[in-house]
C-alpha cells in the first residue's frame, strides 16, 4: 500500500529589507516555530533538505552549517536548489524519501539572505538564472523579462495596467495583517500607478522585493505522524516541470508552460480538480505572474485572469482567494525561503489557524489548499496539493 505523506510542523522568521542575524540564526528562527508543540526532538529527524540559491552567500555548501546548528547532524543533509522554487523542490524530495519508505522523518529548511547586496546586484546574480550568453549581459533580467509577459499578455488579451495594479492592491490588503510581512501598509490600484517605472509597464509597486527570511517544513510519513502532532496536513499531489532557459526558445509568452505541466501532474496525483481548490498561495513575484497563475492553474481560461481579479473573484470570500497572506509581494522574496511560506500559509489555512493572525484572512472550512512556487522566470515550477 502506498505511504500517506503529512506535514506535521512549519515555521518561517520574519521576512525583512535587512534582519541583522547570521543565516544560521535565520534558520534556527523557522525551525524552532516549525518544532513548537510537536511530539519530536532534532535527533529524531531522519534528513534535512536546505534549499537556497547559492550566489548570495559566502558561506559554501550551507547544508553542513545549518545541520550542525540545528542539531540535525549525523543524519543526511544536502543542498537543494532550482532558484525561487528551491523550497518546494526540497518538500518533493523529502515526499518521494518518505513515500518510497526510505526516511519517516525530513525536514526541508528554506532560506535566504539578500541584504548583503544592493537590489541591482541582486538583479545581476539573478540574470545568472537565465542564458548568460544570450540574454541577461543585454539586460533581459527578471522584471524585463516579466514585462514582456505581462505586454504579451496585453496584446492578446486586452489585460490592463489597472488590473495587474488591482493584484497589488489585495496583496497589500492581507500583507498588512501579516506580522511577518517586509510590506505592511495597504496600497491602492492609484497608488500602483504613480510608483516609478521598473520595466515598462511594471512599476515598482508591481514587483516583488529582495528580502531575508527563513521557511521550515517538517514532513513525516502517517505513522509517524499521528505519533508527532494531532493537526497533520496530507500532501497529497506535487507536479513539476520545466521549461527552455533561453525565452527566445519558448513557444507560449502568454503564461508559464511549466506551471501549466506541473499543475497537470498534481491535479492528477491528488485526484482533484481547479474547481475542488478552496484557497491558494501563488508565485506573485510581478503582479502579471499572479494573473498567469489564476489561467495556468485553471482558476479561470487563458486571458480572463485579469477579469478574475478585476471582479474581486480571488479575495477571501470570493471564488478562489488567492494569497490571503499577502504574497511574494508584501512579504517580500528572499528565493530559497519562499516556497515554504507558501506552504506554512495553506497548512494555516487547512487546519484553521489563519484566523489567529486575522479572522479575515481565515478561508471558512477549506479542506483542500494549493502552493504554486516558480523558479526563474517560468524555468521551474512546482504545484503542490494538500488536503485537511
Ligand atoms: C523593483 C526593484 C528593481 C527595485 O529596486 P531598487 O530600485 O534598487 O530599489 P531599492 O532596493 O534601492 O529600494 C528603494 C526603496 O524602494 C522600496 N522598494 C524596493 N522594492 C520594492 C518593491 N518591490 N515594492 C515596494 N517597495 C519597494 C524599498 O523598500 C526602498 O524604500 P525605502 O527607501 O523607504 O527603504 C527591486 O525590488 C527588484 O529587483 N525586485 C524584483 C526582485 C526579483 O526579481 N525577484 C525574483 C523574482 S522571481
């Protein structure tokens, strides 16, 4: 018989511009909220899995460090990574150990510390993620790039800068009742508009910011996990795919072919449909992903997802609310530790805990939550279900 996976435990440390602590210190931070009140101590953990894209830190292999720091050692540990999706990558490698039944127990620690760097040689590192030959030396780097998505999407379809504007608008909402949000004040679609321009027609309201900030997801097959928490929550489909680095090789501009193949696999793995989804966390890194998330994901057909958020369909109470916690765009983005935000948010959702940060933020009786995670722009993508 096939293994039931469950999370038992998340964590995250605030996200922040700056957080004035060691990686180390970072991690320990998720860690020790995803440990609280669960019937487990470190050495009971079978593997860590540390997700974080390498270039920002000196720190070499930093597996090794955050095992030894965290108590974790002499257990496996490893690096993952596939840039902004590293931490969901981590939890379907933690899901295929425990489903194959060669670990009970694995905890994927996401992190990542930009403030050492000035956005700009943020962005240059970043490029690093697309083809380095043929593209980001001409400045093709990830706001530009998603530029020409969101002007790709605008042609086709007649998407407007006031709908992607209204996507920043409800993130801001939720982000200012998110304590551990870098954004906390809520703006408007105007507000969106007069922001400087980025890479036309993004401004910078229209984009994620670089930021620290750790993420801890405990994994734990069902045995083992009926023993460690009364609140498990089952993952129960992940799909991923790919895409070409190079964009000049892609064939769809209008949303992320790999986002659509990796929420195929999940969809099927899970035996669920768009429709069965009761709340969602998605990769808003510019407000025009969140967009070509709702049709890639099937919330909506291609093309209408500027309508769906323009009639308010992806707010708490609406058809599918979508980043109840604010989003990439008010938590701010710090890459490895990302996705399992995402995932520490719709496990909130599902055992009905959102409502302790805020009762409005509380999807009433959701049972089934979805985590959509990209890396690059639309190079890699995770989906991931999970079920009360
Ligand atoms: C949008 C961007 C280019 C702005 O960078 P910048 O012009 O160098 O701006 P700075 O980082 O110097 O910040 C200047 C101010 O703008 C604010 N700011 C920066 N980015 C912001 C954002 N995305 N949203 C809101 N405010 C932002 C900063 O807090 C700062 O405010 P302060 O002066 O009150 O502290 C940068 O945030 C960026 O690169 N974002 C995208 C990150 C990305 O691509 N991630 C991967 C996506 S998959």
């Amino acid at each position: 018989m096939e293994r039931k996976v469950a999370v038992v435990g998340v964590g995250q440390s605030a996200f922040s511009r700056s957080c004035g602590i060691s990686i180390r210190e970072l991690c320990f931070e998720a860690f020790k909220e995803a440990m609280d009140g669960l019937n487990l101590s470190p050495k009971e953990i079978d593997a860590s899995i540390v997700c974080s894209a390498p270039e920002y830190d000196k720190q070499r292999t930093p597996s090794g460090l955050i095992a030894e720091y965290l108590g974790l050692t002499p257990k496996p540990t490893f690096l993952v990574e596939t840039i902004c999706a590293s931490s969901t990558t981590g939890v379907g490698v933690a899901f295929s150990f425990i489903k194959a039944g060669i670990k009970d127990v694995v905890a994927v620690i996401g992190f990542q510390k930009m403030s050492e760097l000035t956005s700009a040689e943020a962005q240059e590192r970043m490029g690093r993620g697309g083809d380095i030959m043929w593209e980001s030396p001409f400045g093709i780097m990830m706001p530009a790039q998603y530029a020409m998505y969101a002007r790709a999407h605008m042609k086709q379809y007649g998407t407007t800068e006031e709908q992607l504007a209204k996507v920043r608008e409800k993130n801001s909402k939720y982000g200012a009742l998110n304590p551990k949000a870098v954004f906390r004040k809520e703006v408007t679609v105007e507000d969106v508009l007069k922001s400087r321009v980025i890479a036309s027609p993004l401004k910078l309201l229209d984009c994620c910011a670089n930021a620290d900030g750790a993420s801890c997801i405990i994994l734990a097959s069902e045995e083992k996990a009926k023993k460690i928490t009364d609140t498990p929550v089952w993952l129960v489909g992940w799909g991923s795919a790919s895409d070409t680095m190079t964009l000049a090789n892609r064939t769809l501009l209008t949303g992320l072919t790999c986002a659509i193949e990796a929420a195929k696999d999940a969809y099927k793995m899970a035996g669920v449909e768009p429709k069965d989804i009761d709340v969602a966390e998605v990769h808003d890194c510019f407000t025009i992903a969140e967009i070509m998330a709702y049709e890639n994901l099937g919330f909506c057909k291609p093309g209408e997802g500027g309508k769906l958020i323009e009639e308010g369909q992806t707010y708490v109470g609406g058809k599918i609310p979508v980043n109840a916690d604010g989003g990439l765009l008010s938590k701010g983005h710090p890459i490895g530790a990302t996705g399992g935000s995402q995932v520490r948010t719709i496990v909130h959702q599902l055992r009905g805990e959102a409502h302790k940060i805020h009762p409005s933020i509380q999807v009433q009786g959701a049972e089934t939550g979805l985590v959509h995670n990209v890396g690059g722009v639309g190079l890699y993508a995770n989906v991931l279900i999970f079920r009360r």
